[in-house]
C-alpha cells in the first residue's frame, strides 16, 4: 500500500491516522507545484485531481479525499471512531466539518490573490477553531480516545499555529498533546517535520 502525500499538507493527517492504526505503507512524496512525485513520476496518473492525499491499495484501487481515507482507517482500526451506535458517523461528520468548513479557508488563506479574502478567510479559521475549542472538555475530539478526526485537526491547529494565527490555549494545549503520541513523532520525523 502506497501514500502519496506532501510533508505538512493535509496528507499528514492521513499518514498520522494510518500510523496510529498500525498499518505500514510505503510513502511517496509529491511536489504539488510539478504534480511530480519524488521519482519524477506523473502524479496525476495516480490522482487526476492532482491533490494529496491518496491512497493505493495493494490491488491497484485508489481512495482519494481525507474523509474518505480517514473513514475506511476508522473501518481497518475501529478504536480511531468514538464508540456508540453513531460513532463512526459522529467522527465523519467532524471530518467533513474540518474539511470543508477550516480547510477549505485555509487554501484562500494561502494562495488567494485579494488580500481582503485572505483576511476574511483567517477570520473564518479562527470563528471555527474557538467554536471546536469551546466544545473540547477532554484530552481529545471525542474525549479520552484519539480518533481519526483528531489527526486531522491536529493539522489544521498546527497549520494556524504556525501561520501565526491566535488561537486559544486550549487548542496550543492540544496541539502538544497530539505531538507527544508515539505515532504522531514517527509520523512528523518520516514526513521531516520533527
């Protein structure tokens, strides 16, 4: 199994989660400028949207998109959902949350032309990381266990920590916590962010 990914991109929310489950993938890094991979591959022949993360099975199947990837790891490691009859829809609905709703603005953020969409989309980032914060009682997302929406937002807090946005303390506290996992330090020295 094969991981395409971008050291610091959305990806390593995938990596995290695929590490803390305990399956072994070979990793591949890609230039999202050249949509070359490390081996100066076309990696759109692999995802034609041209975007990390993906994921190659074994047989040759290609699973693209976070939520995607993330859920069918919550699938193979059951303990990276929160429990209960709607757990695993629970941990979706943060994903798709985290997706579409910080994510997304935090492209605009980035690579935005208009200054003022820039400063508009930091604002949104900030609205939704003190909404989560406000509802984070525990050590994580959905309490004592990390889950795979916990890696993804693991990203998109170090993303605004290391933007210099002001986030709330709570959300440093968390940052620090989710670093301080085994697999989360194996995964940031693979990816060279360690």
């Amino acid at each position: 199994m094969k991981l395409y990914l971008t050291p610091g991109a959305c990806s390593l929310a995938d990596h995290i989660a695929l590490t803390e489950a305990g399956i072994e993938v070979e990793t591949v890094k890609v230039d999202l400028k050249t949509r070359r991979t490390e081996h100066d591959e076309d990696f759109t022949a692999v995802n034609p949207k041209g975007y990390v993360p993906a994921l190659v099975f074994d047989d040759g199947e290609v699973l693209t998109e976070n939520v995607a990837i993330m859920d069918w790891v919550a699938g193979q490691a059951p303990h990276l959902a929160p429990d209960g009859p709607l757990g695993r829809s629970r941990n979706i609905e943060m994903l798709a949350f985290l997706a579409t709703e910080i994510h997304r603005p935090f492209m605009r953020s980035m690579f935005s032309p208009a200054d003022a969409e820039k400063q508009a989309a930091r604002e949104a980032i900030a609205g939704r990381l003190a909404l989560i914060s406000q509802r984070l009682k525990d050590d994580y997302l959905f309490g004592d266990a990390f889950s795979t929406a916990d890696a993804l937002f693991y990203v998109m807090v170090r993303w605004a920590r290391d933007s210099g946005l002001k986030i709330p303390d709570r959300l440093i506290a968390y940052a620090e916590r989710v670093e301080a996992r085994p697999a989360v330090q194996r995964t940031l020295c693979v990816e060279g962010l360690a």
